[in-house]
C-alpha cells in the first residue's frame, strides 16, 4: 500500500506538469505551472524506478504494476523529448553570416533605474 502511496504521490505532480507543458498556456497558473516541467523528468524517473523494483520483486511482469512503468517511461521519454534541446543548442543552427544577440534579462518593474542607462 505505500508503494502505492509512494507511485501516486510521484505520478500525479508529473501527470500536472505533462499538461501544463502539453497546454501550452498564455496566461494564469498553467504558466506558472509550466516553469517547472524539467522536474517532471525527475518524478518519472523515481516513479519508474520504484515500479520496476516492485515488478522485479515481485516477478509479476503482468500486473498493475508494470502499466505503471510503461506510463511512467512513456512520460520520461516525453519530456526528456521535451527537454533535449535545452541540453543540445541550436537546431538547426545559426547560418554562418548570423549576428550573434546578447540577451540581458532586467527587472525595471521594481527599480527606479533608467533603461538607457542600463543599456549604455
């Protein structure tokens, strides 16, 4: 019963973040929701890990268990999908004469600097 526990307690956040991401959200909690789909690829592979372990030791290869493994490698393999590109860079690549751009994140919402300034 605690594998259980444990299995739903790793699916049900991963399966939250899987349609926060599916979604594609413009606006409200999904948005919020989707800043953190890379984690999901933590809680599939824990969810994965403690299903095998229990189809293993149980050597019940038909069972409950293993659609819990299937589920939970099919939603790794999603988001490591997902994912990969963050890890690989560009694709496809700059063309050869691009300009490279510099990107400077600022929050000017909250500071009374000037953005020129800022820039400069």
């Amino acid at each position: 019963m605690r594998v259980r526990a444990v299995v739903v307690g790793l699916l049900l956040p991963a399966a939250l973040l899987t349609t926060a991401r599916a979604l594609e959200p413009a606006s409200g909690f999904w948005i919020q929701a989707e800043a953190f789909t890379p984690l999901a690829i933590v809680l599939y592979a824990a969810a994965l890990a403690v299903a095998l372990v229990r189809v293993v030791a149980g050597r019940r290869w038909r069972s409950a268990t293993s659609l819990v493994a299937v589920a939970a490698l099919a939603g790794l393999v999603v988001h490591g999908w997902w994912f990969a590109p963050m890890l690989t860079g560009a694709n496809p690549p700059p063309a050869p004469d691009a300009v490279p751009l510099t990107v400077l994140p600022a929050n000017l919402a909250q500071d009374d600097r000037d953005p020129y300034e800022l820039v400069r």
